[in-house]
C-alpha cells in the first residue's frame, strides 16, 4: 500500500520527451497553498476532485506572471505586448494539444467540457444530422453529455437512444450493440464521476464504425487522472475541462478529428474569427478565418490557456502512469474499508483497478447531505447529491443521491483513514 512519502519511481519519458520525476506525495502537497487550511479545527482533506481541483502554485504564479507582464489581447494587434500575448495562447494549444496527442489545430478552447459539449451538438450535430437520425447515449452520463443531445433531438426530430446500466452502475455494452443500430453518433463518458469506472472505448468505438457512426468522448475525469492519446482511442470529438486537472476555471478544451472540424460551422460569431465582414442593403455576409480560431469568436481566456498550460506541464513532470498507481492504491484502501462495514454502500464496481479515483456511497440512516456536513466538521471536503448524474442515481435507486470522495495526486492514506473513522463513528 501506499504510505504518506514513498516515492514512484519511473524510468520513462514523457510526451514532451523529459524524464518522468515519479510522484512524492509529501513534496507535491508542498504545492498547494490550500492544504494547510484549518477547516473547523482540522487540517483539511480535500476529497472533493471530481468537482475541481486545487491550483499549485505554478499554476497560480503563471497567470499572475501573464497578467503582471504580458496582459493584451491575441491576434489583433503588431505591438510587442500583443505579440508575446498571441505566442503565449499558441503555446498553450501546442502544449495541451501534445499532452492528448493531438494536432494543435485540432484544439479549441472553450470554457469548460460542458461547452465543448454544447459546441459539438450545436456547431456538428445540428448541421450534419437530419430528421429522424438517431443518437445513443448512456445512463451513466453526467447531464452536460445528455441534456445537449436531449435538446437538439426535440428540436430537429432526432430519436434519442440511452443504453441502460447494470447492477453496479456500469454501461451495459450488449444493450449498447443493440441500440447502436441505425445511429450516426454515439455520445459516452470516457470515466464515470460517480462510480469512477474507465469506459471501454475500443469496444466503443468499434460498435459506432460497424454501423458508421461518429463517438463524442466526455472525458472531463479522464485527462486529468490517465494518459491520453486521442489517435489511439479513434473517438471523432473529445471534450474536458481545465479546472478538474489542477488548471484554473474557465477553460476548456475540445478535440475534433480534422474531418470533423472540416463539418462545423461557428458556434458563436463575432469579433476575432473573421477574415472580412461586408454589409449592404440590410444583410452582411463574413469569411471565416481558418480553424481552431474560427471557433473562438470574441476575447478568449487567454490567462486561462496559460495556466492550463502550467496545469499540463505540472502532470507532465509527474507523470501520468504514476498518478494512476497512487489513485488506485488509495481507492482500493478505501473501497476494502468501506465494504467492511454494514451500513455503507458502495456504487459501482469493487475491483479498483476497473475503477478509481472516486468512489460513491450511501450510509444507512443517514441522508447525503448529512454525511457531508459532518464530514465537513471533522476538515474533510466530500461532495453529496446527485452530482450532475440524476438519471444514473434514479437506476440505481439513490434518488437521495450518495456522498462521493474523489481522489488526486496529492491525496494521502491518512486522510482516506480520517474519513473512514468518522464513517466509523457513525
């Protein structure tokens, strides 16, 4: 098991071809201000991840340092500050773009996976699908991967398709074989943020090629915690946020297939993403400038790029594999905790190494709400409720919802041992 300061040790290099350091715990808490914090007379143990993440202070510095010395606006002026500004959004892509694999022109910045997702239905979707056209979807999925798909159905006549889920919560992939029959696009979570379970996206998207279908990847709890390839995984979009994997709100990121972003129209329209605007006699018609910027109308979060960038660079020198070791050590501790007492139930499957990072639960007796406030007593962050996932709870019936503890990187044994007493004590 993972104890306190024990050190991963990987001889490998990273995507950017620097050595991995390995994950020290104890050195890398040293990054993040917050968790010297007394809350309610307690040293606090942030498992609330799934939601947001702390911010090292590289992350904050690097914002600090954009707004300190190069703060201007991108692509729209020849002076020096205008200039370095542009350099510093660009680098940014080329950085997130290698961190998933991707071709910097096949990244957007949006401002959170949600509008990433809402990008792909409004910008692909409501363009190439017609009357009639079918999209699947999962019960599994947190609603920014259901509702857009619910809406743009109602609104063009599409059938909406939701494959069930099984006993623990996972996808059922016959019934996804099945109902994949006859769709053009296929909508899933790449990991769960209730039951932390990894899809199977080969198996995924080798369903969606058989029958010709595009995949939307939500992988908002998937890039922050795993390597990321996105030529490997075959998916046509993939969304996340910056904000989950230790960057700062408001920024986003989606990946399309260069095919796909050869399909979309502009989302939202305006300054920064023409090439020419001409009026008259009451209508204007606009040339579009090229992609990834012509879906970036308007002032982008530039700060934002550039502490996600930051954010990136952070995981890099850990490295991902060995992020992975840690958040599977800590969760097979708490789910061997956890199903050793009575009246704690877990969602989702006991085998840690099919699911990680968070772990979902009820307490008998006791409402969601009520567990986490008296966590919250004891210093322990934990999330309660529905968590953006209504329709999964309601399969699994949890219509009160569960209390979930989400785990990163600087994550300790001890503080997975502190919320287990207080469950203990319950």
């Amino acid at each position: 098991m993972f104890r306190g300061s024990e050190v991963f040790r990987f001889p490998r290099l990273n995507s950017f071809g620097v050595p991995v350091l390995g994950l020290d715990v104890e050195l890398v808490r040293g990054d993040f201000p917050e968790l010297r914090r007394i809350i309610n007379g307690f040293l606090l143990a942030y498992l609330d991840n799934a939601a947001t993440t702390l911010k090292p202070l590289q992350v904050i510095d690097a914002i600090s340092d954009f707004y300190r010395n190069r703060n201007a606006n991108v692509g729209r002026g020849v002076h020096q500050l205008a200039l370095e500004a542009t350099e510093a959004y660009e680098n940014a892509r080329r950085t997130v773009a290698g961190f998933i694999g991707a071709n910097p022109k096949e990244v957007i910045f949006t401002k959170n996976a949600t509008d990433s997702l809402n990008m792909v239905a409004e910008a692909w979707a409501s363009i190439i699908l017609e009357k009639g056209d079918i999209i699947v979807s999962t019960l599994v999925e947190h609603h920014s991967n259901l509702l857009p798909w619910a809406r743009l159905a109602r609104r063009k006549g599409l059938e909406l398709r939701l494959v069930p889920v099984k006993d623990d919560g996972t996808i059922d992939y016959d019934a996804l074989e099945e109902l994949a029959d006859g769709a053009r696009l296929i909508a899933v979570t790449h990991k769960s943020n209730v039951t932390g379970a990894v899809t199977d996206v080969e198996r995924v998207v080798g369903i969606a090629r058989k029958v010709g279908a595009m995949v939307v990847l939500d992988a908002a709890q998937s890039v922050p915690h795993m390597s990321i390839d996105v030529k490997s995984l075959g998916v046509d979009f993939l969304a996340f946020s910056g904000h989950k994997m230790l960057g700062p709100t408001g920024i986003g990121v989606l990946y399309a297939k260069k095919e796909r972003l050869e399909e979309m129209q502009p989302y939202q329209v305006g300054g920064g993403i023409v090439t020419e605007v001409h009026c008259e006699s009451g209508s204007c018609s606009a040339g579009w400038i090229g992609s990834p910027n012509r879906f970036e109308a308007g002032t982008p979060n530039i700060a934002g790029a550039v502490g996600l960038e930051a954010a990136v660079n952070y995981l890099e020198k850990i490295g991902m594999d060995a992020i992975v070791e840690h958040e599977v050590e800590l969760t097979e501790h708490l789910l061997e905790e956890l199903t050793s007492q009575e009246k704690v139930s877990i969602v989702g499957p006991l085998d840690a190494k099919l699911r990680y990072g968070v772990v979902s639960f009820a307490v008998e007796g006791f409402g969601p709400h009520e567990v986490a406030s008296i966590l919250d007593s004891r210093g322990i962050a934990v999330r309660s409720g529905l968590h953006c996932a209504q329709p999964l709870h309601e399969a699994l019936g949890l219509r009160m919802g569960t209390v979930r503890a989400s785990l990163y990187l600087y994550n300790t044994m001890e503080e997975v041992d502190r919320l287990v007493s207080v469950l203990k004590s319950l």
